[in-house]
C-alpha cells in the first residue's frame, strides 16, 4: 500500500474516533447563522456531513482520473498497434518488391554476371538501407509514445516508482 494512501485512511480513522469519542459534544444543537436566518443545529453534525461530502467527492474525482488515464492508455495502445502493423507491412511489401525486382533482373539478364550483378547488388544495398531507415523510424516513434505514456503516468502518480 502507497504511503499516501495509507496516511489518508490513518486521518479518516482518527477522524472517525475522534467524532466517536466526542460524540455528545458533535450531537449538541448551537445557534447557526445560514444567512437570512438563525437555526438551532448540532454543529458538529454539519461539519462531519461537509467532511462526508468532501471525501465523496474527492473519491469520484480519483475514480475520474484513472478511469480517463486507463481510457487514453487503452487508446495509445491501439495506436501503437496499428504503427506496429503498418511497419511490418511496410517490412512485407519492400521484400516482395526486392523478390519481384531480382526475379525480372535475373530473367532478363538470364544469369549474366559482371555489370548486371553490381547494380543488383547496389539495388539490394538500397533497399536494405531503406527498410533499415523505416524500421528505425518506426522503432523510435514507437519508443517516443512508450515514454509519453509513462510520463503521463508518472504525472498522475498512477505509476509505482521504479516500473
């Protein structure tokens, strides 16, 4: 249990033996002044319901934020997905251009080697160097949402230190 979460249920529970223990001081009616009149009310009972309604509140805020950082989270993922499969593809159809383009170079040379062979082989080394670039583009994207993510996380707190 995080230290914060675990000082905030010491407070509510000192709060609640506190309330408890002085009960009859809390249940004890005082004048109370809501503006354009004068009520006689435990003042101690409004201040506990006001702590009640703040609590509440504050707990609908936290299950607010997580519920929209898990749905962002959920997205980027999807996102990240679909890069992934776009590269992989990419990946596919640059091989299958390179088979194609050796096959109709083969055939058309009809085996001859010397100069046909060199710009194959230049052809090859472009390819190769292109589909490097791309895959390192993708892997850099990739790895820049992983880190916005996790700063993101790390800004709501939602993240354990050292992950």
């Amino acid at each position: 249990m995080k230290a914060g979460t675990l000082l905030l249920f010491l407070v509510l529970a000192a709060t609640a033996a506190f309330v408890t223990l002085n009960w009859e001081a809390v249940v004890a009616p005082a004048d109370l002044s809501i503006g354009i009149a004068i009520v006689k009310m435990p003042l101690g009972l409004v201040l506990v319901g006001l702590l009640v309604l703040i609590t509440a509140l504050f707990l609908v805020f936290v299950v607010y934020l997580q519920t929209s950082v898990l749905l962002e989270t959920r997205r980027q993922a999807r996102e990240i997905k679909a890069s992934r499969e776009l590269a992989d593809q990419a990946e596919a159809s640059r091989f299958t251009e390179l088979r194609s383009f050796l096959e109709a170079e083969f055939a058309r040379r009809g085996g001859h080697k010397g100069e046909s062979q060199d710009a194959v082989l230049e052809r090859v080394g472009q390819l190769d160097r292109d589909l490097r670039v791309v895959i390192e583009q993708s892997a850099n994207s990739l790895a820049a949402c992983v880190g916005e993510l996790e700063d993101r996380l790390d800004k709501a707190g939602l993240r354990a230190p050292g992950n």
